[in-house]
C-alpha cells in the first residue's frame, strides 16, 4: 500500500504509474478539488477499490525508520488525526518554477517555465541554455534533467566551436 500526495497532473500521473505495482493507492489532495486533467480524472476513479481518493487531508508526517511505515496526516473537514499504514509515499505536489528572473528574456510559458528547443535545449534567448524542471519539458525527472544537460553542454560546445572556427 501506498499514497501519493498531490492531486494535480504530476499526482494522477503517479497513481497511473503505480497502478500495475501497488496493491492499494490512497490520492491524498489537500483541497477539496482534483487539479489534473479530467481525462486521468476518471481513469483513476474507474479503478475503484485500488484506488482510494481523499479529499482535504493535510499531510503531517512519514512515519518509519530504515523504511516508511505509515503516514500521519489531519483530515481538515473534522481535524482529526490519523494514520494509515504504508510501504511507500510519493510526494507529487509540484512546484512553481523559479524564473522570474528571464521574464522579458527568454519565453516563458504560462506556467512559468522556460520554452527549449528540445534537441539542443537552446531559449528564445541567444546564449541561453536551460535544462531541468524550469524548462517544459514533459517529464520532471532527475535522470531526465541530467539528459538534457548532455545535450546542452554538447550544443555548447558545437556553437563554440562553430564561433572561433
């Protein structure tokens, strides 16, 4: 058994992932509202008794030591605290990108993040390279991010090259 905390794309999408692996996934949103996209909406509420959504919890604590145990968390309709005994917990609240700081340099998205050509991870902007979860690509992954780096310090390198040449 499993939760996974966050009740936007990157949650939905988590449950989605564990589906084939977990015995039992909790959603847990701390609002009274799903935030992802109403086609995985249903998938995953089409998967009932896998699947348990729960509404207005706020997450308190992991519990466990080497391994997780369980989660504490407060239902915020009757703040009464509980615990539900687990073996995994995944955190997919999302994050807002940090790049206000490019704002009128290099595009944005409406969501904040950096547009990349995703061959070379070049901006708008000349000069500019970025890589990682600032950036829209489509999947916010460490080993992604470090890909995408790659790929940049080697078109780097090419216009470097292409400059003194």
């Amino acid at each position: 058994m499993v939760a996974v905390v966050g009740g936007g794309n990157a949650g939905l999408e988590a449950v989605l992932d564990l589906l084939p692996y977990a015995s039992k996934i909790y959603l847990m949103e701390y609002t009274d509202v799903l935030r992802g996209d109403p086609i995985t909406q249903e998938t995953i509420k089409k998967k009932d008794g896998k699947v348990t959504i729960m509404m207005m919890v706020e997450t308190k604590k992991i519990v466990g030591d080497k391994f997780v145990t369980g989660l504490k968390y407060k239902d915020r309709k009757t703040g009464e605290e509980k615990t539900l005994d687990l073996q995994g917990v995944f955190v997919e609240i999302g994050s807002i990108p940090n790049t206000d700081f490019l704002a009128g340099m290099a595009e944005l998205n409406k969501f904040g993040e950096i547009v990349v050509d995703h061959k070379t991870q070049k901006t708008s902007a000349p000069g500019i390279w970025a890589v990682g979860d600032v950036t829209d690509v489509l999947y916010k992954q460490n080993n992604i991010s470090a890909g995408d780096a790659v790929k940049a310090v080697l078109n780097i390198y090419e216009e470097i090259n292409k400059a003194g040449s």
